[in-house]
C-alpha cells in the first residue's frame, strides 16, 4: 500500500502538501468544502456538506488529509480511496463518507488541472451532450395547495421540465385523514398547474410505515409520476420491493448510503427502480461510477440526489456525462443566494432546465476565499419533522 513516504515518481500533480477547509452559510445550510494543495502550486476543491454537521465534516477532512494525504500523489485515486476508508478504520458512515466523497472530487480536479482537460475526459468522456436536471427546493411558502401551484408555475417558467417535491409536511409514521387528502391535493394541484409534460417526482424522505406508503401509492397512480422517492424507512429495506410490486411508477432512493457496501442490500433486495447516490457523499466519482455500473447489472437507472451546492452540481455534471443508464439530475441551485454562486466561482449554470458540456480543465470551479469571509457558517439546524420545515428557513 502506498506511503506518504513512497518512492514511486510522482505524476504532472506533483505531490499533495496541504488539505484545508472552508464553510460558507446561507439561510437554508451551511455549505462545506475541501481544497487540496500540491508542490506543483495546483489546487483541487471538493464539496462535503453535511446537511447538520459541516463542522465534523471540515475537521474530520482536515484530520485524515494529514493522516493519510500529505505527500501522496493526487493521481493515486483508488489507493487514496481505500487509504481513507480503511486506513482510518471508517466502515462507512454519514461524516466520514462525506470527507471521502469530496476528497475524491478534489483530486479529480487536480488530475483534470494537471492534464488539462475536464474530469469527465478522465470518468468515462461523454455519453450525452448535456445534462437534463429538475429543481428541488422550489416549494418554500405556505402548504397549501394554491402556493404550491403558484411556485410549480414559476418554476416551469424558469425553464424546469421537472419538479420534485415532498407534499406531507410533518408526516412521519402514519397520515390522519385530513393531512392525507392536503397531500394528495397538494400533488394534484401542481400536476394540473404545470400539465401533463413535465415530470414530477415526489418525495417521501424515508418517512411512512408500509400500510401508509402503500396506500399512498395507490392514490398517486392518477398523477403519473415520475418516481415516488423514498416512502418507507431504510430500516425496513426488504419491504421496498413489496412496495414497488404494487406501484404504477418507479420507487426510487439510495441517497443515505456511503458506498458500494452499504449499496448491497438495496442491490439484493431490489429495492428501488433508480438509485440515487450523492457525488459528496456515496465516495465521489471513483464509487459512483461502480455504483452505476452495479445498478446497470440490476437494470436500475441512475439520478444522483444533490441537495448540495452548485460545485456538487458542476462535479455531478461531470460524473453522468458518462453514466450510459443516467436519468435526470437534481438541483438546488435556484433555491440560494446569489452569493453562493460567488463563492464557487466557474460552477456551471443551469439554463432552461440543462447544463452543458463542460470546457475547463478539472472541475473549472475556484473558491473565492472573500465571499467565504463575508458568509460564515451559521449552524442553524431545521427539522425535517416539524411544521414549515419546507420554508428551509425562509418566509
């Protein structure tokens, strides 16, 4: 295994010399990053926000660079993969996944820097000529049926050809009678607000005990989804076949595991229809791509869940470019301040509901360390099972 002390010549990167961390707050979350330093003067920027615990997460990353990055060479990719999870005794996890995922991002764009081309010559080249996303965070107001068609309707017209959403509010376990029908007008109300021609996709944030996911999935057959996300807990993992056998429209999920081996059992059980790993948080483009290949073999789809940063988008851009059974990618980035976009300067846009090929070398993305100075992390937590959890902090 290598060593930070290894003989071997090093590769156009040079060797890394320094790992740092940086955190940028916003009203919704605290954003985390990792940038990786090499003695050729290169740098290579990761993502790995946490949605609660980007603090952990930029110390841990500081802790295990040191341990196991300084001195090895960035273009060491799968050695350095294996190096963070078993040299630091991980065995997964929702913080230590994280580090491995953006550090795995930081040094394709070293390696991308170095060669001077875009990551995704480097992760497959290109299976599409741009990437089709939907927007996610759209709906914060007042739930309601009426603000939720308002919003869908703006949405649509910002160029989004699909939406997701979750229309249960607090719901955890069971639905009373009254917050059921809400949902189901809720759906209703923005399927007949943006047509027939654009895709919805519900979420379920892994929330509802069988017997209500199952009659949730009845009574979203007439919306014509495009997949219901996550409606049963993971706990409960074998149960989700039983759910999709009785679906009119593809389950979907995966975004709570770190790698390939807590992949497994969603594999075995044929859980899902379309897996949905995070590039900052399912071990970045080295596990994402087996993690595709592992869904292809189980003729499963692939749309990565994003409910990061526009750096994770631009570094997820890159990642499906290659991915022959990708679906659809999703995105917060109309959700934030436009200071954000600031402070990953080179993040690609999203326009009329599309990103397009990338051009610069690595991931083309520079954190603006003054944008970070002027927003620093707030550590404000919202409850995903509280009333107007969905307003994300906003009127």
């Amino acid at each position: 295994m290598l060593t930070v002390n290894s003989t071997r010549p090093a590769g156009p990167a040079g060797r890394i010399t320094r790992v740092e961390t940086l955190m940028l707050g916003t009203a919704w979350r605290d954003f985390g990053y990792v940038r990786v330093h090499t003695d050729e003067g290169l740098t290579g920027v990761g993502e790995i926000t946490h949605p609660y615990r980007v603090r952990e997460t930029c110390q841990l990353a500081e802790a295990m660079g040191a341990r196991h990055l300084v001195g090895a060479d960035p273009f060491d990719v799968e050695e350095l993969w294996l190096r963070l999870y078993q040299g630091d005794f991980l065995r997964g996890g929702d913080i230590g996944g994280i580090v491995v995922s953006g550090v795995d991002q930081a040094l394709h764009d070293l390696m991308g820097k170095a060669l001077g081309v875009p990551v995704y010559r480097l992760t497959g080249g290109a299976c599409r000529d741009r990437v089709r996303v939907y927007a996610n965070g759209w709906y914060t107001g007042d739930r309601e049926p009426a603000a939720f068609a308002e919003r869908a309707r703006e949405t649509v017209a910002a160029g989004y050809g699909a939406l997701k959403f979750d229309p249960f509010g607090a719901g955890l376990g069971e639905l009373s009678r009254p917050e059921f029908r809400l949902s189901l007008d809720i759906v209703a109300a923005v399927r007949e607000a943006v047509g027939p021609d654009v895709d919805l996709f519900v979420e379920g944030h892994a929330r509802f005990a069988f017997h209500t996911a199952a009659r949730l999935v009845a009574a979203l057959e007439p919306f014509d989804l495009g997949w219901f996300e996550e409606p049963l807990p993971w706990t409960h993992i074998e149960r989700y076949a039983e759910l999709r056998a009785r679906a009119a429209f593809p389950i979907s999920g995966g975004e709570h595991f770190h790698n390939r081996y807590e992949y497994a059992r969603l594999f075995d059980t044929n859980a899902v229809d379309i897996i949905q790993p995070d590039l900052s948080m399912a071990g970045g483009f080295t596990e994402v791509r087996k993690l595709a290949a592992m869904a292809d073999v189980h003729a499963m789809t692939v749309a990565p869940h994003n409910s990061n940063s526009p750096l994770c988008t631009t570094a997820s851009v890159h990642a499906v470019l290659g991915i022959p059974n990708f679906t659809v990618l999703e995105t917060f980035d109309g959700l934030l301040e436009p200071y954000v976009a600031q402070a990953v300067r080179g993040a690609l846009p999203v326009v009329d509901g599309y990103v397009e090929l990338p051009e610069r070398p690595g991931l083309g993305v520079e954190l603006v360390d003054e944008v970070f100075a002027e927003h620093p992390p707030t550590h404000r937590f919202w409850n995903m099972f509280a009333d107007g959890w969905e307003k994300r902090n906003r009127t």
